[in-house]
C-alpha cells in the first residue's frame, strides 16, 4: 500500500493528475463553490451537451454568477489556460450575468492570476486554482466531498480535527436548548441571527455616508459609461471642457476603486444599486427614490 503523501501533497497531486473526465470535476466544481458561499447552485450539462458557455450557474452576495471547470491531467502552460478562461469569459455576457467563478486544478502564480482578472474587466472574477482549492478540500467540512472524488481517507490528525469541528457545533446547540429553557424569545432569536454578527451592530454615522459616497461614485461611473458609448458613436455631444472634467472623475474612480469594482451590466445589479442608495439616503433624512449623483 503506498503511503500517503503528508502537508496537503496528496490532495494537490491527485487534483494536478486527473484523470477522471469533465463530469467529475463539474460536480466537484459545484461542491466547492458550495463550500464557499455560492448558492442556487444549478450544473448545465457534466453529462454532455450544449451548455451555452457555463457549466454551472449560482449566487452569491445577491448576484448571479456562471462557472467554468477545467480540470486537464497535468500542468499546462499558461496560454493554454489563458484560452479556456476566456472562452468563459464569453459566457458573462451570452448569460447576462455579473460575474465568473473559474474553477481549475492548475497551480497559477500571482501574477497569472492577476493576468486572468484583467483579462476578465470590468467584470467580476473568482478564480479557485489547485493551491485554493486543495486548502478548501482539506478543511474538516469537505472530507466527505474530497474522499468521494479524489479517494483520500482521513488521517489520524484530520479524525481528531473533524471531531473537534463537531463538538464545537454540539457545543452551540446545547447553548442554544439553554436559551430554550431560560427565555423562548432568546432561544429564537439565536437561531435566526449569529448574536456576533454585525447586524446587531449599529452603523456610524460615518459608515452610512461612506457608503453612501461609493455607490454614489458606481452609479455615476455607469451612467457616464454609457454617455461615453454614446459620445463615441458620435449620437450626442458634449462640451470639450466638461468631457476633459468627467474622463478625469472617470479614471480617478477607477483608481480609487478598481474598474473591476464598478462596471455593472445586468437590471438586477443595477437595480440593487440604486435601491441601496434610496434606503440610505431616506435613512439620512432625504425623501425615497432620491437616486441623483
């Protein structure tokens, strides 16, 4: 029997070497984006067929995301990545989403994956490469998932780990029958919020209008891109002083924000947007739907 490689090895090497075809890795592409907060998780076709350039649609943070697998045996050169990436690339608009979740098992630098997130601009990318991914799999919450795929048992020390993830969640499930005992109010009340979450926070003064400068700053950042569209297909004109004013205001956004932060495409997103900026801006004395930048 061979022993088993130890620091994550194993489960690196056995995604870097796979050798189980498209469906698997799909399915274990969903099961990863799972884990890490993607929702309404819904796979096109793992067992073959026009997917119309995503293999999985989801969501997350109130956005709808396609995803793409590629998972080849072995490293391959960056330009090899680089072209499967932006094939799905494509899928953002063909699908009229807002972002791209790319799930690979290839080990990517720093610098690639920054080539990548440029590639993708203006929108919103996630990549999950081999060293994401193998942390995310050997974390207690998903051995299941990388012994069904990648057939790796747990170790005494990922046992002793798992067991003590366990105890903790009893240990808050005990706290919580307490609550039930003591006072019913409380007890439901910690099982629909985490009491140390931040919405039991009040927001600053300071922090409401924060906010409210940055949506602010996207919503006229994507009017003036679509003014832009339109001044460079000659359908409006505006003032050369004025338009030298707004390309300034432009790229100092950019700066302050990052393009890749800004741009929004779909009626959801931006209908999200704006309906932050109303509530905001009610809650600091101005009337609803007050959404001028």
């Amino acid at each position: 029997m061979t022993k088993r490689r130890t620091d994550g090895d194993e489960t690196w090497n056995r995604l870097l070497n796979w050798t189980k075809g498209q469906k698997p890795s799909e399915r274990l592409a969903a099961h990863i984006l799972s884990s890490e907060g993607f929702k309404s998780i819904d796979p096109s076709h793992p067992l073959g067929g026009k997917d119309g350039l995503k293999d999985i649609i989801s969501m997350k943070d109130n956005l709808q995301w396609i995803a793409g697998a590629y998972f080849p045996r072995g490293q391959k050169n960056f330009k090899e990545i680089a072209k499967k990436f932006m094939s799905d690339i494509n899928g953002i608009k063909r699908n009229n989403v807002s972002g791209l979740a790319f799930v690979t098992n290839q080990e990517l630098t720093l610098r690639e994956r920054k080539q990548l997130k440029d590639l993708g601009k203006p929108h919103t990318i996630e990549i999950f490469h081999l060293e994401r991914m193998t942390h995310i799999l050997d974390t207690a919450k998903n051995y299941g998932t990388r012994l069904e795929f990648l057939d790796i048992e747990l170790s005494k020390e990922e046992q002793l780990s798992y067991f003590a993830c366990r105890d903790e969640k009893m240990t808050g499930l005990s706290e919580k029958l307490e609550h039930l005992m003591i006072d019913y109010t409380s007890f439901k009340r910690s099982f629909e919020f985490n009491e140390e979450s931040n919405i039991f926070k009040e927001r600053s003064e300071e922090e409401v209008y924060s906010a409210i400068e940055k949506i602010v700053d996207q919503i006229w950042y994507n009017r003036h891109q679509v003014l832009k569209e339109k001044v460079l297909k000659n359908e409006v004109s505006v003032a050369s002083e004025i338009w030298k004013g707004a390309l300034a205001a432009a790229k100092k956004i950019e700066k302050k924000y990052g393009e890749e932060n800004l741009w929004h495409e779909s009626d959801f997103e931006w209908g999200m947007l704006n309906g932050k900026l109303s509530a905001l801006r009610w809650l600091t004395g101005d009337e609803w739907d007050m959404l001028g930048t």
